[in-house]
C-alpha cells in the first residue's frame, strides 16, 4: 500500500508541475514553449486558464493529503523505541582474565635464527 501511495504522488506532483507551467503569465510564460497558446483556441481563453485553475488547486490538494496520509499512517516511527549505543553508554564489562602461566621455557631469538 505504501508503494501505491508514493507512486501516485510522484505522478500527482509531476502533473501538478506541469499543469503550474502551462498557465501563462503576463509575459506569456512557458505556456507558448509546450503548446498553451493553441490550447487556448479549443477551449477558449477564459475557459482555459479557468481549467487550468481549478486543476491546479484540485492537484494540490490531492498531493497535500496523500503526503499527510502516507506520513501519518504509513512512515515508521510508531514501534517501540529503543535506545542507542551511545544513550545506554558504557556498560560495566568484565576484566579480562589473566592468561595461565606457560611451562613451555621463554624462546630466544637468537637460537631460533641457527
């Protein structure tokens, strides 16, 4: 479920961009670069940036409650919380044991080299 979620706000957020970059500003804005201008001939002007608006707004709140939904009810967070190394600090550990004494006798370097 989570991977479906994310999956459609990644599409939603794309088509919001997209739908941000069509709409001309007062300068034109990039709606003439991707075919704006024509697409104003098949609605008609007022009814396109009127769709554009509402298409806008409707994708945006889309996006701004499938971020809550995913961040409320699926990220992690809600198990139990355990504790780092560093907030349990140093734990009291055993000295090391000392080795036993050895019978075998000390070798010398100097007798091994002959």
């Amino acid at each position: 479920m989570f991977g479906i979620l994310v999956a459609i706000e990644i599409i939603v957020s794309i088509l919001l961009m997209i739908v941000v970059l069509m709409q001309s500003s007062k300068g034109g804005g990039l709606a003439g670069s991707f075919g704006g201008s024509q697409a104003g001939t098949v609605f008609g002007v007022r009814r396109t940036a009127d769709f554009l608006s509402r298409a806008t707004t409707i994708l945006a709140g889309i996006f701004i409650v499938l971020c809550l939904l995913i961040n409320i009810f699926f990220l992690p967070g809600k198990t139990k919380i355990v504790d780092s190394v560093i907030q349990k600090g140093n734990s009291p550990t055993a000295a090391p044991q000392p080795l036993p004494p050895s019978n075998q006798p000390a070798s010398n370097p100097q007798q091994q080299g002959k």
